[in-house]
C-alpha cells in the first residue's frame, strides 16, 4: 500500500455517516493509518455538506443510506458548489440495493467504494479497516498527483479525440498490430474507476457485432448491478456471464464478481465462458486469465485496458501482442487510477493509446472499416 510521503501533511479525512458504531470504527482505521488523521465526523448528509464546506477536508469515507440527505444527494451537491471538492470513498451495505445506490454514487463522482455487511460489521472490521486503508492509499495517490502521468504527445493522439495539451514528457511509441478484419471478441479489464469509465468506452462502440467480455475487479454482489446499470446507460443487452451459455453478438459480458473466467471456443466464430472459482489470482475476476484465453480461442480478438491500480492485464496483453492482435490502452493522464494503462504501455504492448471516448470509436472504426 502506498502511502503519503514522509514529512508530508498527513491527509485530512471526513467521516460521514449516521451509525456511532460506524463512525466509531472508522475513526479508528482511519487514525491508525499512517499518513492520515480524522478531521471532522458528521452524523447525516446535511451536516456533512456543511462540514465539506467548513473544514474544507481532502477525503471523504460518505454513507449512502442517511436521513433527511443521502451520500447521493452530498455528492450532487457538493460537486455542483465547491471548487476543487475532496475526493469521496463510499462506505455502502453489502446487500444488493446498497450495490445499486453504490454504483449511481460512483457515477456522481465517488472514486472508490468499500462495502459493509451492515449487521456483522464487527466481525469484518478487520477486513473493511484493510480495504479502506487500499482506498485511502488511492485517493492520497490522486490527491497529491502521483498517480497522474503525463499526456500521450497530441501527435499520438488522432486529432478527432478532444486531448488537454501534452506536457512535455512523453510515453513509450505504440506498438503495431497486424490483425486484420472484423474483431470476433473484445476482452476487456478493468478495475478502480472502472464503472465510471466503462459507459464512456463502451457508449460509442455498442451496440457491437461480436461479443464484449469485461473483466471488472468488483465483489460478488455488485457485478449484477453493474450490469444492470450499464445496460440501461447504454441501451444494449448487458448480462452477468453465465459458466457455459454462448456467447451472442451485440451483447455486453460482466464476468461475476469474484470469479475468474476463461474463453472456450465451441464452434468456428461461437464462444462461451468457462467460470473459475480456484486459482491464486490476487484479482478477481482476473484480466490476465481473461486475455490469455481470448489468445488461445479466438481468430481476431481485440483487448483494452483500462484504469485500475497494477499491473492485471498485462501479461495477458502479452499473449495478444505475440499472435499480433490489437492491445488498445486508455491513455493514463485520462484515468482514474494510471496503474494498469501505464503498466501495459512501459511494457511495449500497447498499439494504440487514446482517451475513454476514443477507446470506443476506434472499436467502431473497426468494425466499420472491416466493413
């Protein structure tokens, strides 16, 4: 887990929430966690804008379900008012309305969530204390811009994809892919910021002639609603995978929360997925398997990379690029979190690297052109 810099202020986090027991328990994780401090607690959503607004803290750990204004509701409001607001980790229940609420939180501008089972939280408060500092760790990251690198040169960017001016470093040179045709698959992987981003890529891209196969670091209880969520967003077929059942063009595939899943090939251009509970992949549902088996299945597969924290994807980018398949990267200063954009680029085995938006148009373009 990386932490604040030494000598550096430590980071000042708000705790919005309306349980004692939770804003006890947070207090504590929080002011164990080296390279941070508690600058205020609020006991409901109201409370909690006004104390954003007073104490002005970097980090925010926001319930979603509290009375008279929930974690939503602060996050429209503060993001509407203040300049510069701090950055948002939503503490949610573990059920699967609290999944739902969850997901509307991160798409208003949360970075990161941590679940809660809200009636055995005192067993798990081990558990949530480790997940949270992993959060707290990002959102220092963002903060102090460490996890910010710098813009593809606009050279490296076609021109129809809006980009901020590039600084003056530069990444690596894109790789060249020799597959031709029509994708018969498209793998993707992604992790923190992913469901914010996933509408961006996918949005112009969908509906799409070939099967999409995402690969979301996110628990269980959250990938149906991810897909549930994404599907009325983009107004396509979007499913949690099943282990077995074919693959169908123009539809979205949600690999379930904590699963890993391998592509198998059963007849020429017809796919399935085959659903994985063993391994030691540290996460789940894992890019790498994901990707390695799109190389070993599939004619012209086509993997993407999105923002996340790490290096999952990689490796399995690796296996695309030696048969020559197309490995399209979110350019890293336009991410969430750099880490597994920027890991695939150091790497050489990105052949094009563009923004969310562009991620999705040169999908389309593909299938156009082949066309």
């Amino acid at each position: 887990m990386t932490l604040p810099p030494p000598g550096t202020a430590p980071m000042r986090v708000l705790i919005v929430d309306d349980s004692a027991f939770m804003r006890a328990s947070l207090r504590h994780i929080v002011g164990n966690t080296p390279g941070f401090v508690v600058a205020g607690e609020a006991t409901d959503g109201l409370t909690g804008v006004e104390a954003i607004r007073s104490l002005r803290p970097d980090i925010v750990t926001l319930d979603i379900d509290m009375p008279g204004l929930d974690g939503i509701g602060v996050l429209k409001r503060v993001r509407a008012s203040a300049a510069g607001p701090p950055v948002f980790i939503m503490v949610s229940a573990f059920t699967t309305q609290g999944a739902s609420l969850t997901l509307t939180a991160l798409s208003c501008g949360a970075i990161d969530f941590v679940p809660k089972a809200s009636e055995h939280f005192k067993t798990d408060l081990a558990q949530v204390g480790e997940l949270l500092r992993g959060k707290l760790a990002i959102a220092a990251a963002i903060l102090t811009g460490r996890d910010r690198p710098p813009m593809r040169p606009a050279a490296q960017i076609p021109a129809a994809i809006s980009q901020p001016a590039a600084p003056a470093q530069s990444l690596p040179p894109a790789r060249r892919s020799s597959a031709a045709g029509a994708p018969d698959v498209v793998v993707i992987a992604s992790s923190t910021g992913g469901p914010q981003t996933l509408p961006q890529v996918l949005g112009p891209a969908c509906p799409f002639k070939a099967p999409i196969v995402i690969a979301q670091h996110i628990p269980p209880v959250f990938s149906r609603s991810l897909a549930d969520s994404l599907a009325a967003t983009l107004g396509v077929a979007v499913v949690e995978a099943e282990d077995g059942r074919e693959l169908s063009p123009n539809t979205v595939y949600l690999l379930p929360g904590g699963r890993n899943g391998e592509l198998v090939r059963v007849r020429a251009g017809v796919f399935a997925l085959r659903l994985l509970d063993e391994g030691t992949a540290v996460y789940r549902p894992n890019a790498d398997i994901l990707f390695r088996s799109a190389a070993l299945s599939a004619r012209r597969p086509v993997g993407l990379i999105l923002t996340g924290m790490g290096t999952d994807g990689t490796e399995g980018a690796r296996a695309l690029s030696q048969r020559g398949c197309p490995v399209l990267v979110q350019d890293p200063a336009s991410a969430v979190i750099w880490g597994m954009p920027r890991s695939a680029i150091d790497a050489g085995l990105a052949t094009e690297v563009l923004d969310a938006p562009g991620l999705g148009q040169r999908l389309a373009a593909m299938v156009e052109k082949s066309g």
